[in-house]
C-alpha cells in the first residue's frame, strides 16, 4: 500500500486526510515507502476507538516509528516527535522555566505544544526514559489536563490529541539495555500493539527497486530473495529463533536491508564482480557489518557466504 492507498481506505472509515497546507508538523511523505495493510487497519481501529495512546512494541528495526510517522504523513496530519533518551525528564515533555533574554520564564514543551494544538506527539525509545518522565504521561495518555505549578496555568488537551509510543523489548538477550520497566499503571493506559518484521513478500519490491539499477528484472528478484533469506535468517538469530545457535547482538531491520541493496547495485555498477571482488558482502560491510561486533560480523558473513554461494 501506497500513501494514496491510505488515504482512500481512512476515507472509506470517515477519516479524512488534511489538505496540503493546512496543519502544521506534518511529516514529510517517504514515497519509497510501503504501508503493511494490517497495521494500517491497526492504526485505523485505533483511530475510530476513542483511545488517546498508543504503544508500539517490538524489536529494533521493525517498522515501529515509521509506520506512525508515514500514517500521519498520509493523512497530513501533524506529528511533533521530540528526541528522548535516558536524561530525559517530565519537564522536557511538558515544559520548564528557563533563563532567556527577558529574564526567567515558562517555555512549552512539545507535550504542551501538541496537547494545545490537537497534535499527535511520538515517542520514541519510551522506556529507555527516566521512570518520572514516564509516569509523567499517565494524565496524557487519558488525554486528562495537567497543572503546570510555575504559572498556575491548566494544559488542556484537545481534540485530536494522541500519544505514540515506541519501546524495546526491556531483554537484555536482544541486546537492550538500560530499559526501565512500566508500572502497571502506566501500562493499562496504553492500546498496545505488537510488531514483528515484515513479510517478505512486503519487502523483496523494495529490494528488487535498488537491485534493478544493475541488474535485469530476473536477475534483481533472484538476488533479492537470497537477500531476504540472509536478513531472515540474521533476524531469527538475533531472536534467539535460532535451532540452539548463538543470538545475534543485532539485526537486519527494512532500512539497513534497503541501504545494503543499494550499496551492492552501486558496488556492482562501480567495481564489478568477480577477481575477488563481492558486491554483496563490499554492501552488507558497509550497511551493517562494519559497525558490528565481531563475533556478529563473523557470524553475519558465514550466513551470506551460505546462502550466496
């Protein structure tokens, strides 16, 4: 499915896209990108529920933050996605009193930005933030206002306000750590939704698109199976799916699979095959294995060397 795809089935359920221009902090449309239907359908339910929050969970690369980031691109509709890691605190969402050129005052934080102006606000890397800044969001996740004590002023959140929020398996096996687990009370508050990888039938067009740059059609499909069933095999390692072998300390997510097949038609186009010379492995090094400890990267380049032969 395509953006204009979305759109049309939004429609069909009484939701309707923005005309362009009308909002701001609309996300810009990736046009490469492919939308999987039944997590459309996901964010549609969601959307016609009433439900204020929504949790994405899954492992690193599944499509967690892109699909969020494309629905409201698709309907243009406005998405504030403030970065967040480990220091961050509630009063970086919702807002804090700072020295400017005035002197002292309130500035907004994007949660207050996004509640006054019925903006969706995202969240990402959820629960690598500190356990305040998450409970901080239980009265948002209700879409219930928030006091703000400095000025006395009330955050009401208005229509059309929604909280996404993406985490990581809190597993260390995966190789996440410095997850904080949610209480209970934040959890309940939540629509949650649980991702898994795409089927590969969602992206061998995405990687046949870079591979056709240097190889005829046929040739670009059967490459692009084989670099499906390398990324296949990398995941369900990195799962621990893995027959008893060793886990994997990273993974092979749609993005790194696309850079990797378009490194390797670049490869191809500049260098050649042949002579020593393996466009595919000169890509998969650069899109994911260079950056790879090294047992991984061992471990990564035997399965090539098994599956390309």
């Amino acid at each position: 499915m395509n953006h204009e795809d979305v759109r049309n089935l939004c429609a069909q359920q009484g939701i309707v896209a923005l005309p362009e221009g009308a909002a701001p902090y609309v996300p810009q449309e990736n046009p490469g990108y492919v939308f999987r239907k039944e997590l459309v359908s996901e964010m549609i339910v969601f959307w016609l529920s009433g439900e204020k929050a929504m949790k994405l969970t899954g492992p690193a690369g599944c499509g967690k933050t892109s699909l969020v980031e494309q629905f409201h691109a698709a309907l243009r509709y406005p998405l504030l996605m403030p970065n967040t890691n480990s220091r961050t605190e509630a009063d970086d969402l919702i807002g804090k009193v700072t020295a400017g050129a005035a002197g002292w005052g309130y500035v907004p934080g994007p949660l207050h930005i996004a509640a006054e102006n019925a903006c969706s606000i995202f969240i990402d890397e959820y629960n690598v933030m500190s356990a305040g800044a998450i409970t901080s969001l239980n009265r948002a996740a209700e879409g219930n206002s928030i006091d703000i004590p400095e000025t006395g002023e009330r955050i009401i959140f208005q229509p059309g306000f929604r909280l996404f929020a993406a985490a990581n398996p809190n597993d260390k096996a995966l190789g996440f750590f410095g997850r904080n687990p949610e209480d209970a009370s934040n959890r309940e508050r939540f629509w949650t939704v649980e991702f898994g990888y795409p089927d590969a039938s969602d992206e061998q067009p995405l990687i046949e698109k870079e591979l056709q740059a240097v190889f005829d059609d046929d040739t670009a499909a059967t490459f692009a199976a084989s670099m499906l069933e390398v990324a296949g095999r990398v995941r369900r390692q990195y799962m621990g799916e893995n027959d008893g072998a060793d886990a994997l300390e990273v993974t092979m997510s749609t993005r790194t699979l696309v850079r990797w097949a378009k490194a390797t038609a670049t490869f191809a186009s500049v260098i050649g095959q042949g002579a020593g010379k393996n466009p595919f492995r000169m890509g998969l090094e650069r899109a994911l294995t260079n950056a790879s400890p090294r047992e991984s990267r061992e471990a990564i380049h035997e399965i090539l060397a098994d599956v390309m032969k």
